[in-house]
C-alpha cells in the first residue's frame, strides 16, 4: 500500500504514469572539459537538477574529460544516438554544416559579456539553434565559458608578436584565418592533446580563456599570457532530435526547466571560473600574464578585425550584419 501511495503521490506531483512506472531514461551527457570548470560544473547542476525535478524518471550521466568520446568524435556519436546531449564549442557546427555558427568566433565581434548575450538570449540565437534540426540535432541553449587571451613562450605584446608562431587553434576555418591574419600558422588539434604538444613544442603557444588554460595546467608549459579578449568560446547544449521529441512531455518540460536553470547557473560561473582561473594561473608564478594597454589592445582589434569581411563569404554576410544591428559594432569606427 505505501508503494502505490507513493506512486500515486508522484503521479499527482506532476509526472506522467508512463514516466513514474518505467525504468529511468538515461542521458549520457558527454564532453571534452575538466569537472572544475564553467561547462564541466554546468553540466553536472543539469544532472542535479534534471534528477530532482523528473523525480528519478531520468538518469544524467556525465562524462567529462573526453572520458567517452573525444572533439572528433562526439557529434557523429549524438547523431547515432550513442549518446544523448553534448555541449560542444561553437566552432564544433562550422565542419557539421551549420557555417553561421562560426561567427561568433569572429574574433572582437563581442565587446563583452552584455553585447554577446544580446545575440545568444535573443532572436539571433533561436535563429542559429533551429539551423541544426535539419541535421537531427536539437539546441537547447547556449552555454558560456569566456573571452579568450593568447599564450606563447614569448612576450605577447603586439600583434607582430605572434608572427611565425605555430598556434593552436580548434578545428574552424574563421581561426584560421585569424591566425594567418596575425602572421601565425594554425594547428588544428584535440583540445585532449594540447597540453603535451606545448610541452614538446609541436605548438608555441595557444589562445584559451582562463580556466581552460588553467584546469588543462597549459600555464605549466607557457611562460607568456597577454589579456587579449580577442575573442570568445562558449558552447551550444544540444540533443539528439528523436530522443528529444521522444521523450514523454511531461519529463521534456521539467528537463527544459532544468536546462534553464543550469544555463543561468553556467553563464554566471563562467565569470567567476575565469577570474578565478586567471588570479590562480597569476599566483602559480610560471606564466607572466600582460594586460595590454588601450593603444595595444586596439592595435589587436585593427589587425584581426578584417578577418570579418574575409569570412563573410564562408559565414554569411546576414548572421554578421545581425550581430553588428543587435551589439552596435561597426568595424568602421575602429
């Protein structure tokens, strides 16, 4: 009697008979980050959340680290429905087909946190995430993690600085040619793999924000970080579309109410990770960290800033004069 109590109380709490009576609908929630960081810590509040609020009638399982699926492989593993969610960073959608994804690594297309979720909260964003359905992929939200600084073993203090430097770069044709822009050649490598290449010096240097830098410990083997925020990395969560559209409505509500949770949740970390990451990367003592001044930060923005019109093409002219309507940006004021 006191199980079909429960039952029954679970039943009017909210949830379907369907969802309460069956075994737990397992998420395997994948991604190539630490725990400690914005997105590993996000990732794991949705499972918090998603757990508590479905009442046990769905299991998030998270695996961080590239535990399950490496950069390359994890898109073709949600297509397949080997795994149900994934955050992938943005670039991650240029090489699926989605190319208006790769604006936002447009380097200084952001002036900020405030300018960026103009685009990412708002009718831009919807726009983007409902690109991906025609590819049985369904975007849930936006995830941020920061705005980026470059790391060399050189001082970093122009951009001429980085000429001839072998960068890394994720897979994305826009920072590509960001780097070749600056005069450095691009190398294209698994965010797993970066950390011994800098140790060996197949790569001089990289670009991260600051808690990526410092929870992969790329501080350890970069003497050099200049303060750029060239440019920004966040992440789209995102589900395979048919086990979405699956799902019992009932238990897809109350994981929407957890997704917008965690997003808020993500989005406010990330700024703390990353001021966190920085003070931590500052007090280790093994990488000098330069903030450039007004003069030498502009000098940046004037030197990559044409990658914009150089990539118009490829991204789209309309995406890019959105983002510049709803940020205020005009390249012509620089």
């Amino acid at each position: 009697m006191k199980i079909r109590a429960l039952f029954i109380g679970l039943v009017a709490m909210g949830l379907s008979a369907a969802a309460v009576a069956a075994e737990p609908i397992v998420i395997k929630f994948s991604h190539v980050v630490a725990n400690d960081t914005p997105k590993g810590k996000a990732a794991d509040k949705f499972k918090e959340l998603a757990e508590k609020y479905t009442r046990g009638a769905v299991k998030v399982e998270v695996y961080p680290n590239s535990t399950l699926y490496k950069d390359k492989e994890e898109m073709e593993a949600l297509q397949l429905g080997a795994v149900q969610m994934l955050a992938p960073s943005l670039a991650k959608f240029g090489p699926l087909g989605v190319k208006e994804f790769e604006v936002f690594d447009l380097p200084y297309i952001f002036d900020g946190y405030d300018d960026l979720h103009k685009v990412t909260q708002g009718p831009v964003g919807k726009l983007l995430l409902g690109k991906l359905e025609g590819r049985g992929i369904k975007g849930l939200a936006f995830w941020d993690n920061g705005f980026k600084s470059f790391s060399a073993n050189t001082p970093i203090k122009a951009p001429g600085d980085l000429k001839g430097k072998k960068l890394r770069v994720q897979s994305s044709k826009v920072l590509e040619e960001q780097m070749r822009t600056l005069g450095a050649i691009p190398q294209v490598m698994a965010f797993s793999e970066v950390y011994q290449a800098l140790q060996t010096g197949v790569v001089d240097g990289t670009e991260n924000p600051h808690s990526n830098l410092y929870t992969q410990k790329m501080h350890e083997v970069q003497k050099y970080m200049t303060l750029t925020d060239h440019g920004y990395l966040g992440y789209a969560v995102i589900t395979n579309k048919k086990f979405w559209d699956g799902l019992p409505a009932d238990v897809r509500g109350e994981l929407e109410r957890a997704m917008k949770e965690s997003t808020e949740y993500a989005n406010k970390i990330a700024r703390e990770e990353n001021d966190k990451a920085l003070e931590a990367v500052r007090a280790s003592g093994k990488t000098q960290i330069y903030k450039p001044t007004d003069a030498e930060k502009l000098a940046f923005k004037k030197a990559l800033v044409p990658v914009h019109k150089k990539m118009e093409s490829r991204i789209g002219a309309d995406i890019i004069k959105e983002i510049y309507k709803e940020t205020g940006f005009d390249p012509n004021k620089l």
